[in-house]
C-alpha cells in the first residue's frame, strides 16, 4: 500500500495542479505538489526500513495492461531493496528540488506549469524504478525522456533552451532504439520480460550463439550491448553525452532534479537490475568498464576548462556516472548502487548551491565574473564545501565511502580492465578536486571580479531555498557513514540478496599504501587548485598561451558536437534539402496538388471560351454533340 501512494502521489500533484490549479494563485501549486512529494519521500523510508527488516521481495499487480499473443503483460511493482534506495534517491532529492523551487521560480509566469512537470518527472521515475518487467521500464524510461523535455526547453521562448530540449531528445532516441532492440531481444530468446523469468533461464543461454554475416557470436553478449546504449544514453556516456551539458539552459532546479539523482542514473540502475543478465556477459562487462573509465576522465578534462558554473557541475556529473559504469563492469553493482546513492546528495547540493549563486547575481553563470561571494553567502559557501568535500571523496564524508569502495574493487578485479580503470580512477579523482576547487575558488574566494552592481546586491538565498540545501548536506555528510555496513560490508550479501548480483564478503583490504595513493590524488588536486587559482590567478591565460592546443581541446569539449555536426547534421540538412526542393516541391508538388490544380485551371480555361453568351454558339454545340452521339451509336449497332 506505501508503495502504491510513494508511486501515484506525484502523479496527483501532477494532475491537479496541471488541469486544476493553471489559473490559480502560484502557491496553490507550489504547496500541493510539494507537500504530496515530501509526503512521498517519507513513505519511501518507510518501505527502505521495512525491506531492511524482513528482506522480502514484494510484488504488488496493479492491473492487466496488455495481452496479445505470446505477450501478456500486467501493470506491476517490483519492491525489492533495489527498488527501496532508488526510491529514497528520487524523491528524496525531488522533495529538495520542489522546496527550492519555490523560492527560486517565485517570479516565473508559469509557476503551476513548472511544478506539474517536476512531479511528473517524478512519477515516470519511479515507474521506472519499480517495474517488474521491461516493457513497464521501457515506459517509465520514455516517459522521463519525455518530461526531460519539457523540463530542459520550460523558457521555450528562448531558442537556446529549445535547442537543448531538442538535443536532449534526439540524442536519447539513439540510445532508446538500442535498449529496444535489448528488449526486443531478450524476449525472442526468453519468451519473457518478467525479471524473475529471465534471470531464472540465463543459465540456459550462456553458450547460445547467433549467426551474423556468417559469424557466431554471443547473444547474451549482443543483448547486454544494447542495453547497455540504451544506457548510454540516459546516463551521458562517451559518445551519448553531448546533449547533458546544454540541458543547462533549463531552471537550474530542472539541472539538479535531471543531473544529480534522477534521469542520468536511470541507465545505472537499468544495468543493476540486469545483473543477472550482465554478470555473464564478460564482453559487455569489459565493454562497459572501458567505456565508463573513458567517461570519468574524459569530462573531467573538459570540466577543468569551463567557466560556465552549472557546466563545470555538469561533466562533474558526467564523471561520476562513468565511476558507477566501470563499477557496475566490474561487477561491484553494491559500489555502483552506493555512489548512485551519495552522488544523488551531493551532486544536487552542488546543482542548488550554484542555483543561489545565480539568484544572487541577477542569473551571471561564469565564474570569471564573480569572486569574493563568501562575504556575500557565507550559508551558501559553507555548504558549496561541504558538497565539494563529498564530491572528491574527503574522509568521513559520504563520497569518500562509495568511490573508495568503487577503486577498492578495480584495484582487486584481477584483470586488465579493472587495473586500466582503476589507474584511470585515481587520476580522475585528482582532476576532480581540481576543478572542484577551482569552483570554489573562482566562485567564493579572492577577489571579486564582477559588475560592481552584481555583486553590491548579492544576497543570501531566503530560508525556503536554504531548508533544502541543509537536507542535502546532512546526506552528503552522514549517507555514506549510515549505509556502507548495509551497502558493503558483512551486511551487504543479505541486504542485496534478492535484487543484484554481489560477491560473497570478503575482508581484503585495499593496502595502506594504494590508499595512501587514493587520497594524495586529491590532495594534489587540491593543491594545484590553491596554486594556479588563488594565489596565481593568471593561471589560466599562461596555460592557454604555452598549451593553447590542450586548452581549446578542454575549452571546446574535444570537439565532439563540431564533429557529429560534421558528420550527422549538416548531412542530414543536405539531404533533407534535396528531397525538399527535388523530390516535395518539384516532384510530389509539380505533380500533385500544384500539378493538378494547374490543369483544372487550363481546362477551365479553354471550357470557358465556350461560354459566349450567344444562342446560336450553344444550338451549334448541341448539334455537334448529338451528331457525334448518333454516329456512335449506329456504329456500335452494325457490328
């Protein structure tokens, strides 16, 4: 039963405050849909502490949704532990989100609007989070693909902002139509898109192999593949993750509610809840750690570079969801899970910090325009570190158990893509508190280097914007101290039993010297930071001028939007041209519509000159026709 009101509460809010309270006072809206989704989050705790007590697997059938076939497919929810975290996340930080966007879009026209997409980007989410099968996912997954939408483009009288919702949307369809074809797949070999079902018979399957152009090759390995695009996708990866960034022309509390626990974690959780499927698939799991590994240093060279405050945040973003990848590749889903799980609390903390920031500074989003605001937010500053803190894994906080549980396990996979991954983790986490600091720096320290008015009028955030910081931080400090016994430790087997795939507890211990090597990373980071931006604040133009090349790559994201503009969309344009111009307008237009409205005009035309107005034109006419009338007919009657 709570699980039922933690799914449809948001949905509820959605519904009145789209269809009934549109022309109403802004607060109605605000207040409703808000109170449902605390209401909502509270249930949620409740069902995580009641899964930690009985640690049962409950299943709840709403409905029948669809019988065709060999298809039968019921509207069910799939409470299990995986089930609960995930819960927790998402309307935990949708709560967070919610609270602050009262204060944030107070003078917004379209307040009702704004807070009915929220809640149902919610309710898509945790349909996705609790479906017992694929299609049921498949929907919740297209369902957030669609709110992302209408969330990233709300100022759509902004071009910038459609452009991005229009990205956004392109670039998920390319991972959807794989994660499709998975589905698709899977429902061919296994004759079902139950879960239960399908990681019953994997057993079945491990050798079964398909011909293509004359080559045997996996299938358990081709299905995971593309699920794993579909993942891809979701969650911003290496070739799939040019449409995350832009998304920051929507509200910046769209950007914590999309970024930091919700949309770009779907793809995680998806992998997780397969585990079973994946966990025999060593090439897709290879697959999926190289690309994961590739991820997180890979934004985080851009981040480095960008002086746009929600875009630094944002490869951040994109960074951290290659650390789950490559855990998830390496068969550590608890790890994966766990960062999942801090990463929602920090990184929303970050996202609503830098949205108090724009707030005071009259919507100013680069870093080189601001400088000295601790003076200004003090509140704001300490929470921006305690955010900063997590993100780069300081001891005790909540980041520093989840990515050393994630380097802990590459550093004892006992194969060449868990040491290549864990090389690349530690130096990740160095480039991390690099450009953490660097934020902060820029930010909230030294001197101030904006519009004398921008920063005269900076202000703290009102209370109702710093209630759900304050929330946020408390999870970034304590999340990881309160569930890593759960999560990792002697605990974890029976903890995760019934939703992934873990390995039996071990008590091997990362040796003090790796760990040692864990921490100097960010230490170095850390340092680098001090130096280049705060004591030498010229760092920047000295490092363009001596590697203007490494710098342009950083600075233009490596290029890849120039490229797969190159390559995808100006040849797109010109094909669409030529069938514009060739085939529509010269061809079916020529042909069609135009053709024949133009013969109609001529055949009226010379019809017309009939019409003289004479009698004896007309009795000519009549005489011609009933002529040629006989002459056919005693023809046809000799014959």
């Amino acid at each position: 039963m709570l699980a039922t009101f933690t799914l449809f509460l948001p949905l509820t809010g959605y519904i009145i405050s789209f269809f009934f309270l549109r022309n109403s006072d802004p607060k109605y809206s605000q207040n409703l849909t808000s109170i449902l989704i605390i209401l909502s989050s509270i249930f949620s705790w409740i069902i995580l502490f009641n899964i930690i007590e009985y640690n049962e697997v409950e299943k709840i059938n709403l409905l029948n949704w669809i019988n065709s076939g060999n298809l039968s497919v019921s509207w069910s929810l799939r409470i299990d532990t995986l089930t609960s975290v995930m819960f927790i996340v998402v309307t935990n930080v949708s709560a967070a989100v919610h609270v602050y966007s009262i204060g944030y879009m107070k003078n917004d026209n379209s307040i009702p609007r704004f807070m009915s997409y929220l809640s149902l980007f919610t309710f898509f989410m945790l349909i996705l989070v609790s479906s017992d099968n694929l299609l049921q996912m498949f929907f919740g997954w297209e369902g957030v693909g669609l709110t992302s939408y209408l969330l990233i483009g709300f100022w759509y009288h902004k071009k910038s902002a459609n452009d991005a919702a229009i990205k956004a949307f392109i670039v998920n369809r390319v991972g959807d139509f794989g994660f499709l074809i998975g589905i698709l797949g899977i429902f061919i070999i296994f004759d079902s898109i139950y879960f239960d079902e399908i990681f019953s018979k994997v057993y079945l399957f491990k050798d079964h192999k398909f011909i293509f152009l004359g080559n045997f090759f996996s299938t358990l390995d081709a299905i995971c593949l593309f699920l794993f695009i579909g993942a891809m996708g979701k969650s911003a990866q290496i070739g799939l993750h040019t449409w995350l960034p832009d998304a920051m022309e929507g509200p910046t509390p769209v950007s914590a509610l999309i970024h930091a626990a919700t949309m770009v974690t779907a793809g995680v959780f998806m992998v997780s809840r397969m585990s079973p499927l994946f966990s025999e698939s060593s090439f897709a799991s290879d697959f999926i750690t190289i690309i994961g590994a590739t991820t997180a240093i890979f934004a985080a060279t851009i981040a480095i570079t960008q002086n746009d405050i929600k875009k630094v945040i944002a490869y951040s973003t994109c960074s951290q969801l290659g650390y789950m990848f490559f855990a998830a590749g390496l068969g550590a889903y608890n790890s994966s899970i766990f960062h999942l799980m801090t990463h929602g609390f920090f990184k929303a903390l970050l996202f609503l910090c830098a949205g108090s920031v724009i707030h005071a500074m009259n919507n100013e989003q680069d870093m080189q325009k601001m400088g000295g605001l601790s003076k200004k937010l003090p509140i704001t500053t300490l929470l921006m570190w305690i955010g900063t803190l997590s993100i780069i894994g300081f001891p005790f906080f909540s980041g520093y158990y989840s990515k050393e549980s994630i380097l802990h396990a590459s550093f004892f996979s006992n194969n060449y893509t868990g040491l290549l991954s864990y090389i690349i983790g530690i130096i990740t986490a160095c480039l991390t508190a690099l450009y953490s600091w660097r934020l902060l720096f820029l930010t909230f320290h030294g001197n101030n280097r904006s519009d004398t008015i921008d920063y005269k009028d900076a202000h703290e955030s009102p209370l109702i914007m710093l209630i759900p910081l304050i929330f946020l931080a408390i999870g970034s400090v304590f999340a990881g101290i309160f569930f890593n016994d759960l999560f990792l430790g002697e605990f974890s087997y029976n903890f995760w039993n019934n939703s992934i795939i873990i390995e039996q507890f071990h008590k091997d211990y990362i040796p003090f010297s790796q760990s040692l090597i864990i921490k100097l990373s960010s230490i170095i980071g850390i340092s680098l930071a001090l130096i280049f931006y705060y004591y030498k604040t010229d760092f920047q133009e000295i490092f363009y001028k001596k590697f203007k090349l490494l710098y342009l790559i950083s600075f233009n994201k490596w290029y890849f939007d120039e490229i797969y503009n190159f390559l995808f969309v100006k040849p797109s344009f010109i094909v669409a041209n030529i069938f514009w111009i060739n085939g529509d307008e010269k061809t079916i237009d020529f042909y069609g519509p135009n053709g024949i409205s133009k013969i109609i005009s001529k055949i009226s035309i010379i019809f017309g000159r009939f019409q003289t107005g004479y009698l004896y034109h007309y009795a000519f006419v009549m005489i011609i026709g009933l002529s040629g009338f006989l002459t056919w007919y005693l023809y046809f009657k000799s014959l």
